[in-house]
C-alpha cells in the first residue's frame, strides 16, 4: 500500500490539477478570445463649485463699460473712416534717397598704376618713418645751436661767466717730425673769469672748434688747463687760462673762427651724486648756446 508523502499538499504529474497557476481551466475552449474590448478606466471627478469660461485679453486702463465687451480684439477697419492727424502732429516724411549713378569701370592700366603708386608710398613711408623719428630724437637731444657774435678782441659774458678768446697759427709742436704742407697748427687761448659764486661752480672745460665761412669744423683739444677743480679754490674775478691746439689747412689758416659751447654742469658743493643726477635731468637749460669769436 502506497502513501502519500507528507511535506507536500501539490498533486502528481498524472493529476488534473497537475498544471500551471496561470493556465485556463480545463473546460474553456482553447479559441476563446479573452481581450478587454470594453471603455477605458476614467478617474474618479471631483466637483469644482462656480463655472469657468475662456480667459481672454483685458483691458485695464481705461476702464471698460457694462455694453463694452471685456475682448480686446480690435475689429476690422471700416474703409474710408480713417482720422488723419493734425499737420503739427505729424512725422515729416523723408524724401527718397536718389539711386547712385552707375559705376564706371576702370581700365586695366589704370588699376596697375593705382596698385604701385600704392605700394611705391608704402616703401617710401616704411624707410623714412623710422629716419624720422630718429631725427626727432636727435633733435630732442641735440637742439639747433643758438650763435652768439663776439667781436675781435672782446669779451663775453655767459651764466655768471666771462670768457675771451685769442687765436695764432704755430709750427709744428714736435720739431723732428716732416714738414707737412697740408697741415697748418692753430693754437687757441681760451681766459675764463668767474664773476660770482654761482660763477665758480660752473668750472668745467668748455667745447671748442675752430670753423671757417663754408661751415666746415675741426677740432681743437686741450693741452693746458689752469682752472682748479674744486669750486672753492676757484676765486671769483680771477682770470683762468685754458691752452688748444688744432690743425686746418693752410688755405683757411687766416680766416678760421672759434667756436665756443659752454658747459651747462654745475658743480654745487656737498651736493650728492643723486641730486646730481637729478638735477642734470630736471633743469631747462640746454647746451645750445655757442660763442662765436670773430677775426
């Protein structure tokens, strides 16, 4: 005798009741349609109290009246019942801008010679900027000089100093050398007299050259000085002399000038370099002033 297993309440494979959860029953015909061909599931309403109607365009300002619809939808335009605007209310009207002439073309020829005089002034604008500037500088720099006509045999005053100057061809200061006919020695005698204190200070050498009429310089240096270097051992009214020596030819032996560039370098006692500097780079005034001594 059998029994049925304990642990287990699911009925065999040979059983009726053998067969999935899921499946039909077992007298449903197996072509039966059992899709839900019925409305839709609608959610449950909720009754809102009062009656909503279209919202449309209000008009704020001015305030509508009872007869006047609350609608802002402007109606159609009735023909010929247009207001004009008074004459001073209305927009002056602009008159048409005339059409342009019709462009004319240019020739070939004349393109090209457009193109290079175009390119010609570019160059030309490329190499003589530069030039230009630099001349600027130089001219910031160096300044035109400003000629001062000193009689022969006279003194000039300049920035609490009074100069005078001599001038007398010499032979060769070096006797053993060749006779040179080209060359004609000038010796220069430069007397320096301070006239005050600020005088005193102004002791440094001044630049020399000896010129003729053509413009032409040539230099002249120092060989002798006797001014002293400090300014308190430089005594007011006290003559100074500074000896030269240069060479011109000897066409212009008996007619080349001096030219005479004071210096503008002040040297203040217990002054510090910094305020020297500072100074130098500060003060107007500028080496531009030049004494020409006439023969």
């Amino acid at each position: 005798m059998s029994e049925t297993p304990t642990g287990g309440g699911r009925p065999g494979p040979g059983s009726p009741d053998s067969r999935d959860w899921f499946a039909p029953p077992l007298d449903q015909p197996a072509d039966m349609d059992i899709t839900y061909t019925g409305p839709p599931p609608q959610p449950p309403s909720i009754p809102i109290p009062g009656t909503l109607r279209p919202v449309g365009d209000l008009r704020v300002w001015p305030a509508p009246s009872e007869e006047e619809h609350t609608m802002t939808v402007p109606f159609p335009a009735v023909p010929g019942t247009r207001v004009e605007l008074p004459a001073h209310y209305r927009r002056p009207s602009q008159a048409a801008a005339p059409a342009p002439p019709p462009r004319t073309s240019m020739s070939r020829g004349k393109r090209r010679a457009l193109l290079g005089s175009g390119a010609f002034l570019s160059v030309v604008a490329a190499v003589a900027l530069p030039g230009w500037f630099a001349y600027g500088v130089y001219q910031y720099g160096r300044p035109s000089d400003h000629i001062h006509i000193v009689k022969p045999g006279q003194a000039a005053t300049w920035q609490h100093v009074s100069w005078k100057v001599s001038l007398a061809p010499i032979p060769d200061p070096v006797p053993s050398a060749k006779p040179d006919a080209s060359r004609q020695w000038m010796k220069v005698v430069v007397t320096r007299t301070a006239l005050d204190e600020e005088g005193t200070i102004r002791h440094y050498p001044p630049e020399v050259r000896l010129t003729d009429k053509s413009g032409r310089l040539w230099l002249a240096e120092v060989v002798n000085e006797t001014t002293p270097n400090e300014p308190q051992a430089n005594k007011i009214g006290t003559p100074y002399q500074i000896d030269l020596m240069g060479v011109v030819p000897p066409s212009v032996a008996g007619q080349v000038e001096v030219l005479l560039r004071p210096s503008i370098s002040r040297d203040v006692p217990g002054q510090s370099v910094a305020d020297m500097m500072k100074e130098s780079v500060t003060t107007e005034e500028k080496s531009d002033q030049v004494l020409r001594f006439v023969r």
